[in-house]
C-alpha cells in the first residue's frame, strides 16, 4: 500500500475516532431531544422508555468497540502492518478496508470468527 492511500486512510480513522469520542463525552444519544407530539407523550409507556435505555447502552457498547478498533488499526499503520489480516497476516482486500478502514481481518478470518460464535 503505498503512502498516500494510508495517509488517506489515517485522517478517515482520526476524523471517525474523533467524532465517536465527542459523541461519548456529549452522550449524545441520551441527550438528543426527543420529537414527539403531546399525545404520544401522554402514552409513552414505562415499555417504551425502558426500551429507549437499552437501545443507548448498546449504542454506547458498540461505540467502545468500534473506537478500540479504530486505536488498533491507527497502531498498526504507525507499525507498518496495516493492511494485513491480525490473525493469518494475510493482505485484507483493499475493497474491504474502502467500507471498513478500521477491519483487522480478511475476509476468509472474519467469516470464520462469526461463524464459531454460532
Ligand atoms: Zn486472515
């Protein structure tokens, strides 16, 4: 991979990194204003806002994800070994990185780590 595409790629990572961090310090989900008319506030349910709690928390799970993935992949471009699968140190296609900068594994890891969780 040549130099210009990673740097391309670090400020894509940063910028993303940068954006879910000041998400977690504005709690963004928890604080953004809720649009809803008088009457379906008047029904909003005991359901309703016990679901819209665990929909937050899982938001803010996988946003501590996703930024551990981001620090990872920032180390290894600083390593020199962005671009290669974590587990088999294969090349990751660049079409996969193009979706998803911050993926550690190819195609053939990845598909084999969802499977064994089934
Ligand atoms: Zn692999």
């Amino acid at each position: 991979m040549n130099s210009d595409r990673l740097e391309t790629i670090r400020a894509t990572l940063l910028l993303r990194q940068q954006e879910l961090q000041e998400q977690a310090r504005a709690g963004a989900e928890d604080e953004k204003p809720v649009e809803l008319d008088q009457q379906r506030v008047g029904r909003l349910s005991r359901m309703d806002a016990m679901q819209a709690q665990a929909m937050s928390s899982e938001i803010g799970r996988r946003r501590e994800v996703e930024l551990a993935r981001i620090g990872s992949a920032l180390g290894r471009i600083d390593s020199g070994d962005y671009g290669y699968c974590v587990r088999c140190e294969e090349e990751i296609g660049e079409k996969r990185l193009e979706i998803d900068p911050a993926a550690p594994l190819c195609v053939d890891c990845a598909q084999r780590s969802e499977n064994r969780g089934r």
